[in-house]
C-alpha cells in the first residue's frame, strides 16, 4: 500500500466531517463564506501536549495555547482524571442557595495564592462574563455608598475586554467594537502606556509614566464620576501583544486611590504565569479592587471564571435590603466539574516549580527568536515571559506597517504557519508565540522555522 492510499481514507474522512460541520455550524470570529474557499477548516481529532491532530493525521504546534487558554497540555492526564471523577459524583447544582466542595476549596486557594486582599471569589462562566460582573459590582458598589454619580469608567486605548456588550463597551479595538457602536456605553479612554510608542530615547519606563501623568489629568477632570479603571497589566494582548513596565499598574494604583476610583485588573489571559509571576500584578506590587481570571484558570480544558475582590466592596452589599445585593448570575457558575478543573491545574502548580521552569522556557523562545531582531521587515521583537511578539514592518528603521492587503497578508502568514506544522493566528501585522508551559525543543524548532516562513509569506504577499 502507498502513503497516498494509506491517508486517503482519512481525507475522505475530514472532507465529510468539513461538508457536515459547514452545513449547521457558525464559527466564532469568522467570516464564514472563507470556510468554502482560502480559509478551509481544520478538522481537529485530538490534542496531546502542545500538539493538536487534524482528521487528515497532520500534526501542528500549537502556538497560542488554543486562544491562550491551555497551560500545561492538551489533555494532560491529571486534569481529565479530576475532570472524570467529579463528573460522576456531581455534574452541576444551582449556586445560589446552595454549595459544594470543589467551588469552596478553589475559592480558597485563589484567595490564598491573590495578591493580598482579596478576599472574596465570585465565579462566571468565561473572561467576558468576569469583566460584566467586575463592571457592574464596581457600579453597584458605588450606588449602595451613596455615590450615584459615579457612573462611568475609565479604560486604555488598544484594550481589548471581551465581546459581550459591557466587555465590548470597554474594549478599544475598531475590528470589533466599530459595527456596535450605538449599543455601547462610552468610557473614557486613556493613552496606552505601550512601550512600542516610546518616544527618541524614551525608556519602557519613561513612556509609562509619560501616559501615567495623562491618566492622572482624567482623573483629575472626571475622577468624581468614575466608578473604575480597568487595564490589562502588562500586556494588550488582542491590541497586538503590545507590552508596557509595571511602573504604569503602580502609578494606576497610586491615582485610582487617590480619587476613590476602583481598579479592575484583567488578567484573564496574562493570569497564572503567563508573565513570568503568577498574576502580572505582582510585578507592579500592587493589589487591585478586582482581579478577573479565566482561560488559564482551567488550563484550557472547561470554561471558568473568577473575579477577586476585597471585603470593603464585599461589605457594600451585606444588607437587610434583598434589592442591595449583587443579584447577578449565569446558570452554570460554580460548575462543580469546571471548579476540579481549575483545582488540578492549581494542583499542578503546587506539585513543580511552574514559575522556574517557565523562566528558562522563556529564555529559549528568546534565543529562537533573536534570529529574526535583524530582518529587514520585523520592527520590534518584545517579550514578557511566555509571551512573544514580532511587528512585522514595511519599514524597520520608521517602523512603518505594510498598509495594503493587510486581511491578504495577514491570512497568508496563518497557512504557511499551518504549512509548516504550527497554529500561529497573526494578529493584523504582528506574530506570536503564547505556547504551553510543557512545549519542548522540537516544538520550538517547529514553531521557530513556521514563524520565518510566515514573515517570507506577509512579506511577499501582494
């Protein structure tokens, strides 16, 4: 038997599932009439470590962590054991009204592991569920003080939150939020703190405290009537994985307390060591008024989330007065099986040392990447722990972006990537690596030659 004959039952395979899949199935984030044509689907079998199977028996890397969510592998042994075996003692049970051990014992553990103070954990479904009720609690909070005019918030320009309507509101990302506008609250948006818009001679460091002192005017213009702030510390990652110093959170900190402002951290995907500390927040030394978890929290395998705060805003809400509580809530929040997820990942933590492990992981996807710090079309190549970026540039010394088929380009950048064995879903004009903790040298040589070949296919497309 031939190679061609030994796969083709697999292809005949895939074909149907595809033909199947496109007649019922509306992807997320998609134009989906590309599906029948530049852009087929990728019929996935099963996932082991940081490799993803296709139906066709392809293999690929999975460089960014499926929607940087998975930690520590696709289908890791332990979190699906722990997955199994509270499945079948407790698939679910209404949260309100009622408790059970994986949720208390999870809640615990994040209070433990948090930034000191905070104290309490409510629990949502996915990251946009956790930015809605860190939106609103901070809101009702406020009201039940008595300070009613604290009706708006304050958000960074190129921040991305989420797509449900209050995430959506607070997300500064045109691709997303343009076509929604007119059912959109509007915040205040204040300048990125991103270091790749350093000025001549301008440190990391400079440039955040340059945009500090431009968050610092709109407080002091609008800070009476702003109920929060809310930031992504460290890196805008759907904004193009643009990194800023922790010198910009600390100043946040400072300035939201000095205008009784709430601070919302979402670290929903620079959360449990994406970064290189456990919450990004630990590298400004401060602690927020809300912490939003999500993606990680699980390691990828149940959608999850968790959102910290600290008993002064718990205490808003302790009253005689039912209509004074935070009367929010999803159907499955708590979920019994998501909650043992999340227990096995935090398991896995304690278990080795993560953090360590991820230092010198991230110093070898730095050495992969030096190689492309001198091509002529990558203008910046950054990195924040376990997260890489490269800005792809028409011009590196004006840093210049390509400006014409940027969609065109960017596509074509994705299939050479999956050409040559590697997930990598540009973002617009920038390249990244956000791969599993448990990824090895053969991955990254994978990873590394698809990157080049990407940048040679955005490069070339016209």
């Amino acid at each position: 038997m031939t190679h061609n004959d030994s796969i083709a039952p697999m292809l005949a395979e895939a074909d149907a599932f595809l033909a199947r899949d496109l007649a019922v199935v509306w992807h997320p984030c998609t134009q989906m009439k590309e599906h029948r044509g530049e852009l087929p689907l990728i019929p996935i079998r099963r996932g082991r470590g940081a490799w993803l199977e296709a139906m066709d028996g392809r293999r690929y890397v999975d460089g960014i962590s499926s929607w940087w969510t998975n930690l520590f592998g696709h289908a890791h042994p332990a979190i699906a054991a722990a997955i199994g075996a509270q499945a079948a003692e407790l698939e679910h049970v209404i949260y309100a009204g009622f408790a059970h051990e994986p949720g208390l014992r999870l809640a615990e553990r994040l209070a433990a592991l948090a930034p000191q103070g905070l104290s309490r954990v409510f629990y949502g479904e996915n990251g946009s569920a956790a930015i809605e009720i860190a939106l609103k609690m901070s809101f009702h909070s406020h009201q039940n003080r008595g300070e009613g005019q604290r009706t708006r918030f304050i958000a960074l320009q190129n921040g991305y939150h989420g797509e449900t309507i209050g995430a959506l509101a607070v997300s500064d990302i045109p691709l997303f939020r343009r076509v929604y506008a007119p059912l959109l609250m509007e915040p205040i948006f204040a300048p990125s703190p991103d270091a790749f818009m350093a000025k001549a001679g301008e440190s990391a460091e400079d440039c955040a405290l340059r945009a500090a002192q431009s968050l610092a005017a709109l407080l002091q213009e609008h800070g009476p009537h702003v109920a929060a702030l809310i930031l992504e510390p460290l890196v805008q990652c759907a904004g193009g994985m643009r990194m800023h110093h922790p010198a910009y959170v600390r100043e946040a900190r400072r300035l939201c307390d000095a205008h009784g402002v709430h601070l919302i951290a979402d670290e929903i995907a620079v959360g449990f060591g994406r970064t290189g500390t456990l919450f990004a927040c630990e590298q400004a030394g401060i602690t927020p008024d809300f912490l939003c978890l999500s993606k990680g929290l699980t390691s990828g395998s149940l959608p999850l989330s968790a959102v910290l705060t600290n008993e002064s805003v718990y205490a808003a809400f302790w009253d005689d007065d039912r209509t004074r509580g935070f009367l929010h809530s999803h159907s499955y929040t708590g979920n019994p099986i998501a909650c043992a997820a999340a227990n096995a990942t935090l398991d896995l933590f304690a278990a080795t040392d993560v953090l360590g492990n991820n230092r010198a992981l991230s110093a070898r996807m730095r050495e992969r990447a030096a190689r492309f710090a001198t091509h002529p079309h990558v203008g910046d190549v950054r990195q924040t722990g376990m997260i890489l970026a490269l800005e792809l540039v028409e011009d590196r010394n004006t840093r210049e972006a390509f400006n014409d088929h940027p969609r065109r380009r960017a596509l074509a950048a994705y299939r050479a990537g999956l050409d040559s064995g590697a997930v990598l879903r540009p973002l617009g004009n920038v390249l990244y690596w956000m791969p599993p903790y448990c990824i090895g040298s053969e991955e990254l040589d994978v990873l590394e030659q698809a990157t080049a070949n990407a940048i040679e296919a955005y490069v070339q497309c016209a």
